[in-house]
C-alpha cells in the first residue's frame, strides 16, 4: 500500500496519527506529493483524486482512497490493534457523528479561516473570501467551546474510548495554532485533554 502526503499537513496528520495507533506505519510506502510546488494539481495526481488533495491511499490492486475519513476507515478495519471506529452499530454510530462534528466546527473552519481570512498558502490560493474566513473563525471557537463542554463529561470525544474523532480534533487543534487562532482560556477542560492527548506515542508523546 501507498500513501500519497505532503508530512506536517493537517489531514495526512490524521492518516499518520492513525497508523502509528494501529502499528502500522512500516507498512506503508509514503510517497511525497510537493503541494507548495503544485504537484497535487498535476493530471498524473489528479487522476488519482479528483479533487487534488492529499492524502490518498493506494492499494495494491490499483484502488485508490482518498477523503480522511475513508482512509482511516479502511486503515482501522485492515489491521490489527486498538479500534479506531468503533465496534458495535452504537459505537460507528456516535465516533463517526463526533468525528464529523471535530471536521467541520474545528478543523474544517480552522482550514478555511486560514485559506480565505490570511495569506493561506500564497500564490496557490486561487480564490479568496475574507469575510466567509472570519465567519468561519467565529465557528472554530464555538466548536471549542463545544467540545469543551463535550469533554467535560467524559474522557474522550466520542465517550469512553479513544477514536478517531479524538485524532481529528487534536489536529484540528494544531492546525489552529498554526493559524494562529487561540484556544479560549475558559476551555480548560479542552486544553487539559489536549495536554493528555500530546502524551500519545502517535501524536509525538512517549505515552501510550
């Protein structure tokens, strides 16, 4: 299998956190997709995905896999280890609405505060909306303010156990002090969960 990334990006991060919980990160083969230069818009990568962004997912029968979410799903179910999704229907059910809900009020509006309400990523941003950008600053605080409360009633994001809804919103979270957008002092309870959650192996901690 092959992995096609740009490290340090937001949403290969989530692949990459997700490997690592899985112990499988030797088994991939990542290939380096230079977005800074463009070469996600290139045919040979668009072919791949359509709507050139990384990552995707290469499987050895030529299939190819992108979207996060789908990546990881496969990810989870393809190997061994701790369950990223869930396990049973109730389970699926509530990681993949708190995932969703970590992807579009905190990393999703992170993203396109950044993309549309600052520089972004330069000469490779071809359209710019500054007031949708500032909108969606006030959405990335209000999702904190949500999970902050979400958090303070149990441990992880999607109740008992770590997910894959705790994976996209610490990313969301880093992606958030890369866009200099700070966490609210009075979501405590989501900074002390973010703390515990840096202490993970997968996440750049020498924890569990």
């Amino acid at each position: 299998m092959k992995i096609y990334d740009y490290e340090g990006f937001p949403n290969p991060a989530r692949v990459r956190i997700a490997l690592s919980e899985k112990g499988a990160t030797d088994k991939i083969q990542f290939v380096h997709v230079d977005v800074m230069k463009g070469e996600h818009r290139l045919p040979s990568f668009v072919s791949k995905n359509p709507s050139a962004s990384v990552p995707v997912l290469e499987l050895g029968d030529g299939t190819f896999i992108s979207e996060c979410s789908a990546i990881t799903e496969y990810i989870d179910h393809a190997f061994e280890g701790i369950s990223l999704t869930g396990t049973t229907a109730k389970e699926r059910a509530v990681i993949h609405m708190m995932q969703r809900r970590a992807e579009q009020d905190v990393m999703d509006a992170v993203g396109a505060y950044f993309h549309h309400a600052t520089p972004g990523l330069g000469a490779l941003e071809l359209y710019q909306n500054k007031e949708w950008g500032m909108k969606q600053h006030e959405r990335a605080l209000s999702g904190m303010h949500y999970f902050n409360s979400v958090l303070a009633n149990q441990p992880f994001a999607a109740g008992e156990n770590f997910s894959v809804a705790d994976i996209t919103l610490f990313v969301g979270l880093s992606f958030a002090d890369f866009a200099k957008i700070t966490i609210p002092a009075d979501c405590d309870v989501l900074l002390a969960w973010r703390a515990r959650m840096a202490k993970r192996a997968s996440m750049g901690g020498t924890g569990v």
